[in-house]
C-alpha cells in the first residue's frame, strides 16, 4: 500500500529481499567491552529493506500522520562535524571535529537552523531516535530489525567481518576519509552491496 504512493523512481529505494533462515555468525574475537562475543546465530526469515530509510520516504510519514520526532520535542540534535571535505576548489581541514548538540537540529533540519533536505531527497534521514524509526516501520506495517538480525543481514551467512567482504575498503562507505562531508544518496555504492543485495549497511549515518 506504501508502495503505491510512491513515484516510479521512489520505488527503487523501496525494496526489500529476503533473508534465510540458517545459522549465521555474530559478534567479535576482539573481546571489547561492549562488544558481543563471536558466537552462532540461528536467524529466522525475514524480509528486510535494501537501502536505508530516505527523507523522502520519512517525510511522507510525517505528512500521513503529523508524527513529531524526538528531537522536534527536545529542541535540539546532534550533528556531526567531518573533519575533511573535499571540493573542486580542493580539499579542507576542520580541527572541529566530532558531535555536538545543536539547537534546532532535527530530521529536515539536519544540521540545525539553516540547513535542508534541499538536494538531499534520497539520503537517508537522520535526527531519529529508537522511538522514531519504531513508529515510522510501524505505519508501513514493518518491524525493526534485532541488533542480530541486522548484523546477521549485513555479514550474510558466509560470516564477513564487512558486508562486502573480509577486508576493510574505505571507497565502499561514506566516512570521514571519503571526504563528502555530509550525507550521499543511499544508492552512491550500489557497487558494494553485500550477498543478499543489501546497501548502505555501514558508513553515511549511524546505524
């Protein structure tokens, strides 16, 4: 029924794929405080999205129903700040570097007063809580993934350490070092999608 709403090209970054049912791996050998233990999985069936949810897609919510998010209740966001921007006047160093909480900050606001989703339809929607994602799946008549099922999704069951693979490559996610900045479109690496053709798993927010 969503779907239906939603223009041709929308309906790309509306997708979702099936993921078995078997014995998948989770966790870490780094032994990390707050990390899980390497250990087995058994992941039920599940239908998940191919790409994270996007503003557009999250704008339609708020406009269905007149949801309003945790940090438009708050007042107050937290943004992240690159520390490295390329641009065709060549590349820039911030030493400001980091999160901090902005007044004003929120999903179409995403860097506080100022900014906008202007450009930005198909990026994925940030300054969203738990609360906000829980009652966003829940209007389409979706669930949220477990913290193991998403991992399970993302390392498929050929147990990657990465979605892509076994060895870290920096040109497969938008991080700090990609030197964008902000946000990229959630199909930007298309390329390195993971086995079962999930996109986007790590980099561009936080998951």
């Amino acid at each position: 029924q969503f779907d239906q709403t939603l223009g041709e090209r929308e309906k790309k970054f509306n997708q979702y794929t099936t993921v078995p049912e078997g014995e998948y791996t989770i966790g870490s050998k780094m032994g990390l405080k707050a990390s899980l233990q390497l250990q087995p999985f058994h992941m039920p069936k599940v239908h998940i999205g191919i790409y994270p949810v996007t503003n557009s897609f999250f704008e339609i919510f708020i406009e269905e129903t007149g949801y309003v998010t945790t940090a438009e209740r708050l007042g107050f966001g937290r943004v992240y700040s690159a520390s490295f921007l390329k641009s065709e006047d060549g590349s820039q160093y911030s030493r400001q570097t980091g999160s901090d909480d902005v007044k004003g900050a929120c999903w179409y606001q995403p860097e506080g007063p100022g900014s906008s989703l202007h450009e930005r339809r198909n990026h994925p929607v940030v300054q969203v809580s738990v609360e906000d994602a829980d009652a966003f799946a829940s209007w389409i008549g979706r669930r949220l993934p477990t913290e193991a099922e998403w991992e399970a999704a993302a390392r498929t069951d050929l147990g990657h350490a990465y979605p892509w693979g076994d060895t870290f490559n920096p040109d497969a996610l938008n991080i700090d070092a990609s030197g964008l900045g902000k946000t990229c479109a959630v199909d930007r690496y298309d390329a390195f999608a993971n086995e079962f053709a999930i996109c986007d798993m790590l980099g561009n927010v936080m998951e």
